[in-house]
C-alpha cells in the first residue's frame, strides 16, 4: 500500500491547539501497518469521552470542546483516521472502504488503547464509524452523543445538498479541504483555523481520504456497507444504552438524522435533546465550547 505521510513541520503553527499527538500501528490489508495519531488529552484516570471527527476535518476540530472537557475532569481520546490529519494516507482512492474505516478505529481504540466505559461522541463520518462500534461493541459504550450524524444504509436517498457536494468533491481538480470546512460553518473563520484544515494535505496526492470518503456512504440497498449498517440498526434500535442527540441548528445535511435517532434508539427516550444554536455542520468548529458543556453534563455521575 502506498502511504504519504504529512511531514511534522506542516503542524508548527496550530492555533489553540498545543497538544502532542500519541501515536500506534494498525493493520493495513497488505500485511503491513499504517501509523494512527490520536490525541490523549485530560486526567488519566477520569472518564473516557471518545472523539471522532468526520470528513474532511481532523482532531483539531474537538479542540474547544477537548478544552471544556479536560477542565471538566475527562479523559478526551481523539484519533485522526486514516487518511486523515496526522495519520497516515494510503494515495489510492481503492485503499479505501467503511469496512476498513471501522476496523483502523477499533484496532486503535478497542485494541491498542483498550478503552472501556466509552462515551462515544461522533460528527458527521464519526458517527458513521463509531455508531458501528458501539452496535458491534456494546460492552465497551457507556453512552453516546450524536452529533449531526447518522448510519445510513443506502434505503432512503441522500439529500441533494450532500449530493452537490459528492459531485463536487469528486470532479474538482485541486481540492480545497479548508474551504470546504469553512463552507459547513456558519460563524466566520479565521485564516489561521483554515490553513490549519489544510495543513494535513500539503501535496494534491495526500487527499485519497477526503476525496474517498462520500463514495463511501451507503447510498444504494446493495452497497457494500449496506448489510453491516443495517446490523447496526437492529442492535441500536433495541438498545437502552443513553442516547444523545446533540445537533446544531443549521444543518442541512444530517438535520433530518436527529428526530430518526431518538425516535428508533430506546436510550434516547426520556431525555432532554439539546439543539446547539448559531451552528453549521461542523457544529465543534462554530461551538465547540457549547458542545463540551453538553457532554459534560451528560457524561456526569447520574445524569441520564
């Protein structure tokens, strides 16, 4: 497997972000390995909030919430997926799949790091990845948030915004991963928090990832993560495991997921879902300070 690997000097200037990463080797499909960053940040010992970012974003985005987190006694873990910020990029777009997406995660943070007692906190393809290990690993969850997500199973179309930008992201030649951010937010962003989306990706061919990723959500019955989606369903849908729904208000790609989650997951139920207000698709970017009050309340001793 080809594999570009982001030099260290395209991170020195992170604004707010002054975190090491921690890295671990997982399992590539050609008997080799790929490197997986991921940020161990707060009290060692406190309860484990699991952080997954989504596409085409890295684990810079939860640094506000990381923030609130910590100060609230929490062990944030949050890895860069393959592909992704400081991980490892296979270059072919054919290296890529959602089985695989899920396995790379579960080997770092079932296997190499062991977590237990989850709260699984999951945006965009974050929930996508990680809705599936808490239906396939259930012993490990304590809780879930959800975050402007789903686990599509390709029965019910796509919205035609996200549609747009399929399109878009497949035919364009140069590929503007910090522009795209920028567009889910609805806040103004900085030129600094935007070329720190970027920084990832300093070559054309290191964005297999991001450009990968929409082909790979089940859009159709028959697509190849249809089966083990529709697995996950059945799990979820008969799941007490408490539930959270935490979507912004300006979400036209995942919005309509929100009312589905709590309507199906029986953990949602009796729960008060928050909405995050003034905030786009990537709802930790716009608020993430909001969001990591949310988690630390819900994640508090009793709360339910």
């Amino acid at each position: 497997m080809e594999v570009y690997r982001t030099p260290d000097a395209a991170f020195d200037h992170l604004p707010d972000f002054g975190w090491e990463p921690a890295y671990a080797e997982v399992a590539d499909p050609d008997g080799g390995t790929l490197r997986m960053a991921y940020l161990d940040a707060g009290p060692a010992e406190g309860p484990v909030a699991l952080l997954l970012h989504g596409e085409p974003s890295w684990s810079f985005l939860y640094r506000h919430v990381i923030r609130v987190l910590g100060e609230s006694g929490v062990r944030c873990v949050a890895p860069d997926m393959v592909g992704f910020g400081r991980s490892d990029k296979p270059v072919h777009l054919s290296d890529y799949s959602y089985a695989r997406l899920v396995e790379w995660t579960r080997e770092l943070v079932l296997d190499h790091l062991d977590l237990r007692a989850v709260t699984l906190v999951g945006q965009d393809w974050g929930g996508l990845i990680g809705l599936r290990l808490v239906a396939e690993h259930p012993e490990r969850f304590a809780r879930v948030v959800a975050a402007n997500t789903g686990l599509p199973t390709g029965d019910v179309d796509m919205p035609e915004i996200w549609w747009r930008f399929h399109r878009a992201v497949s035919s364009v030649d140069v590929l503007d991963v910090g522009r795209l951010v920028a567009a889910g937010c609805v806040r103004p962003m900085a030129d600094e928090v935007r070329a720190a989306y970027d920084a990832p990706f300093p070559e054309e061919r290191a964005k297999a990832g991001p450009r990968a990723m929409p082909g790979l959500v089940p859009t159709r019955p028959d697509d190849p993560a249809a089966a083990a989606n529709r697995a996950a369903w059945r799990v979820l849908s008969a799941s007490e495991l408490p539930f959270l729904t935490a979507f912004s208000d300006s979400d036209p790609i995942t919005g309509a997921m929100a009312p589905i989650l709590r309507r199906n997951v029986p953990g949602a139920r009796g729960l008060t879902h928050p909405t995050i207000a003034d905030a786009g698709h990537f709802l930790q970017e716009d608020a993430g300070e909001d969001l990591g009050r949310v988690v630390a309340d819900f994640m508090r001793p009793g709360e339910r």
